[in-house]
C-alpha cells in the first residue's frame, strides 16, 4: 500500500518505521531533513502537495500541532483513512469544527491515543472487574519538556493528561460530568514563565458519580511511569506495575532498567495501533478511535485548565 505520512518528528519518523514494507512516501517542508529522516526509515522523500497529490491509500498527519486541523481536512478529501497524531487542534472551536467537517465528508480519521492499544491497559478494560468503584490513573514523564517545545503544547491537561482523559472514558464507558484540577511548579521555572505546571493533581466524578483520581509530574528521578488501578466489587487491578517501573521499594535496590521515555514504554502499543490503521486502509472498517473521542478528552482538558485558573470544580456542561 501506499501511505503518506506528513511531518518529520519524532512521530512522523516513529511511523515510518512501523510501516516498512509498505511504499512510504514521508513529507515535510524541509528538503534537507526529510531527505535525511527518509532515508533512514526507508522512505521516499516528497512535499507535502506531492504527498496528497500521489494517490495515497493511506495518510498519516504528523506534522506540528498548528498544521493538524488543515492537513487532516486536506487528506480527508482524499476519500482515505488518516491516522493524525494528537491533538487535532488546541482549542474546542476549532477542534469541533474539523470534526463536524470530517463527519459531514464520512471521512475515516483514526486518531493517536496509543495508550488503548497497550496490552495491559487493554486487558484491564476487558477484565471482569464488577462494579467499578474508582479508578486511579499515574502519569510521569521521565525528563521535562525542553522550553521551546512548552509554549505550542497546550499546557499539561492538553499535552500529557489528554491521554488519561481519553482512557477514563474508554475504560468506564461514560462521561466526565465535573472536573477539579490543581497544578504547581515545584521544580522547573521554565513552565511557570509560559502558564503551565510541572506538577499536577486532577479528581474528575463521572456522570454516574464514581470518582477518578489523576496524578501528573513532568519530572520522575527514575524515569517514565504510567499506571492505572482499578477497583472493583469483584477485583482490584493494576496495570503497569513490573520490573520496569521506576520505583523505588523500601529497602529494595531501584529497578536496573527502568522505562526510560514514552515511546519505550509505549513501543508495542504504537506497533499495534500503526498495525490497525493499516488494516483500516487494507481492509475498511470503523475507527478505533474516532475524532469525537479527540474532541471529549480535550473538553475535559480545558475544564481542567478553567479549573486550576478559577480554583474551583466545573461542570464539563460549562465547556461547550
């Protein structure tokens, strides 16, 4: 198949990678990196016109956040799957109104949420758990951002908690109702200068009152850490404890080789999300991951990010 993946990055690299094997046209808007990323990943170098232009089976969008929205159009007109990376836009307008464009289109768009792919985090929503009584869910990054990455992310809720949002809904299968955030600079003033937050503590109640407890830090010492415990009336599970994680056990040496980064941690989870789009292009299909689930997890974030400037709970009816 023929697939065009639009952006050089980290993740436009990462899904070139996973699809060698396919023709792989990767585009960008400097000739001389996207000759450079292409020939290590195998690929063939093109613009982003030649790209829309060469009949794709396939598009992937992951270029820079502020070229989502358009691209992801553009190659919805195409009449192909796209996968696009995370976020579609940074703010609720824009975002629902590509998605109300892309469902007008009946376009197929597959978006990044990998964290469902994850085996565990997979066989936690399939376990037989009864009733669900809370859900807790620990995201770290091992290194913080670099400053200029900070001002174009969105701040943490949009950028890294995006994710835990997005899994609290497909876990639970319902809805956010009220959302209460909190967030501090304990460490790197380099967030404080742009509005965001280093560190950061979320409690979100559902539609059908149960409680959710997220926990956030751009900095863990030993590395990359992402887990959720889900209690029940029949179980009480946890995903992402193994000798990988990076904790440290009272009078225990820490682990040897813990996770180091996101995309080693979540390494098998973008094969098997890379390898699922690819069986929508090959095959048809529903998304896995439709847009609108995009468009919720992000309402949620602006809730978030209301909640810690106002320092009180919003009602996610607050955020149309």
């Amino acid at each position: 198949m023929r697939i065009a993946i639009l952006g050089t990055g980290r993740m436009g690299r990462t899904r070139a990678e996973l699809m060698r094997g396919e023709e792989v046209l990767l585009a960008g808007h400097d000739p001389e990196r996207t000759a450079a990323v292409a020939e290590v990943c195998g690929a063939t170098p093109v613009t982003v016109p030649e790209a829309l232009a060469a009949a794709p089976d396939g598009v992937v969008v992951a270029s820079s956040t502020e070229r989502h929205a358009e691209q992801l159009l553009a190659a919805a007109e195409l009449g192909v799957p796209v996968l696009c990376e995370k976020p579609i836009a940074l703010t609720v307008e824009d975002t629902r109104a590509a998605v109300e464009a892309l469902d007008r289109a009946g376009a197929v768009v597959q978006v990044g949420f990998q964290r469902r792919f994850d085996p565990g985090i997979a066989a936690a929503r399939d376990h037989d758990i009864g009733t669900l009584y809370s859900l807790r869910i620990t995201a770290r990054d091992a290194e913080p951002s670099e400053e200029r990455y900070i001002p174009g992310s969105g701040g943490i809720f949009r950028d890294m908690h995006v994710h835990d949002f997005d899994l609290t809904r497909w876990i639970t299968g319902r809805e956010v109702a009220t959302v209460y955030a909190t967030g501090a600079v304990r460490a790197f003033e380099r967030f404080a200068r742009h509005g965001d937050v280093d560190t950061s503590a979320i409690a979100l109640t559902m539609d059908d009152g149960m409680p959710v407890l997220i926990d956030g830090s751009r900095h863990d010492p030993r590395g990359y850490d992402v887990r959720l415990e889900l209690l029940g009336s029949r179980d009480a599970l946890v995903v992402g404890l193994d000798e990988r994680t990076p904790l440290t056990r009272a009078g225990a040496p820490p682990p040897e080789q813990a996770w180091s980064s996101f995309a080693e941690r979540f390494a098998d989870a973008f094969a098997r999300e890379t390898a699922a789009f690819l069986a929508l292009v090959r095959d048809g299909g529903a998304s896995p991951c439709p847009p609108a689930n995009a468009l919720e997890a992000l309402r949620v974030a602006v809730a978030c990010d209301r909640s810690r400037a106002e320092g009180r709970p919003v009602a996610m009816a607050e955020v149309s």
